[in-house]
C-alpha cells in the first residue's frame, strides 16, 4: 500500500494557507507552515495527519534546517505572502524589499532547498499568486512588481523541472485580514460579501493538485462571481 502524500502549505495558519490545509487535510499528511507556533498547533489538533511546521521564512539558516528534514514531499504550496502597498512616490526601497523578500525570494529559496524532495515524488509546486500578478494598477506598484516575478518564478521552474507539476493560482480579492488591512489603508468599508472566500480559492487549489497524471493545470484564475 503507497504511503499517503506528504504537502507542505506556508501562511497555514489563518486565510487562504488555513483553507487550503483543509482542503488537502483528508488526503494528505500536511506540513503546516507558519511563524506562529501556537496557533499551527491548534490547526494541527484539528486536522487529522497534520503537524506544525512552525519557520520564520525568512530567516533562511532555519529555513534551510527546516527543509533538511523533509526527504520527500509530494505538494508544496507557497500561501505566505504580504502586501505593502503604496504608490511610487510613497514606496521607498525598504517597502520593494519587504514585498519582494517574502513574495518572491522565499518561494524561490523554500523551493530550491525543496528540489530533492519534490524530485523524489515527482511533486507539485502551487504558487498562490494575486490578480495583481496578472494586471497592475495604482497604488499597488511593488506588491504587483513581486507578484509579476512570483509568475515568473513558476514559468521558469516549469520549464526546468519537467517531472514536476507547477501551477500558478490567481485569486482576486478574498476575504482574509490581509484584505482586511488593505482595505482599511484605501479607506472603503469592508464587506466580505464582495470577496471571495478562502475555501473557494483552496478549492481550485485542491482541483489542481487531484489532477488526473496526464493533465498539467499550469495557471488558474478565480474571481469573485457577479457584484462580489
């Protein structure tokens, strides 16, 4: 009997990263990856098969200990992420750097030190990117500048690592606090009616993952349906 598929999930302990470990939770043994301890392991006492895999992602000589110990890893699903917002004018080179370190230089990092292991099971790298990663607007240069190199990370890993699957995922605004505290830096009204939920967004993610093995899902969009 095959020994049931391990996933790794960063940002797993609240918004889309929480949704999505309870996507894969019935399925799969899941990794969940976080920097707050106690709360992984509240998540973890409610999964079955889940263990916390609590890392400050980027300190990268823990990250590196950390995924010493993973030897083979079926899903990897990159959900940490942050928003630093502000116009050019206002976004000095700390802001590009924070946006950039998180949104793109952790993927990349997590998923070179990750290579041996996801070679081994023939896995599958999903990178939770952002509508932002797609179109650009105001306001939003160095989060959407991160999230375009984000996309180009996966094109590239894509084309270099042929046994693997990997799969970009574009979700538009969705009801997590992170869009909460977006929001409020706009100055609108939150109304999480308008967003997509986070179980919708883990619910492409989960489509993708089930693949048949002949199919290779390499971007899904998803947006919120009708006045959302």
């Amino acid at each position: 009997m095959s020994e049931t598929p391990l996933a790794l999930v960063t940002g797993a302990s609240r918004g889309i990263g929480a949704a999505v470990a309870r996507a894969l939770a019935p399925s799969h043994r899941v990794l969940l990856g976080g920097r707050d301890a106690d709360a992984l392991a509240k998540a973890a006492g409610e999964l079955p098969q889940a263990e916390p895999w609590p890392v400050e992602l980027t300190d990268f000589a823990a990250l590196a200990a950390a995924a010493a110990r993973i030897d083979r890893l079926d899903v990897l699903v990159h959900s940490a992420g942050v928003a630093e917002l502000g116009t050019i004018e206002q976004s000095d080179p700390d802001r590009w750097r924070r946006n950039f370190e998180v949104n793109v230089v952790v993927v990349a990092e997590l998923t070179r030190l990750l290579l041996p292991a996801l070679r081994a099971a023939r896995g599958h790298v999903v990178v939770i990117n952002s509508g932002q990663g797609l179109s650009a607007r105001a306001g939003w240069g160095g989060y959407a500048a991160s999230k375009f190199g984000a996309r180009a990370f996966a094109d590239v890993l894509r084309a270099e690592e042929e046994a693997l699957r990997v799969t970009s995922v574009f979700p538009g605004r969705t009801d997590t606090e992170m869009q909460q505290s977006v929001v409020a830096s706009e100055g609108g009204e939150y109304r999480p009616e308008q967003y997509l939920r986070p179980e919708s967004v883990a619910a492409a993610v989960l489509g993708a993952v089930t693949a048949t093995p002949d199919a290779h899902p390499t971007e899904i969009v998803v947006r919120p349906r009708g006045n959302r």
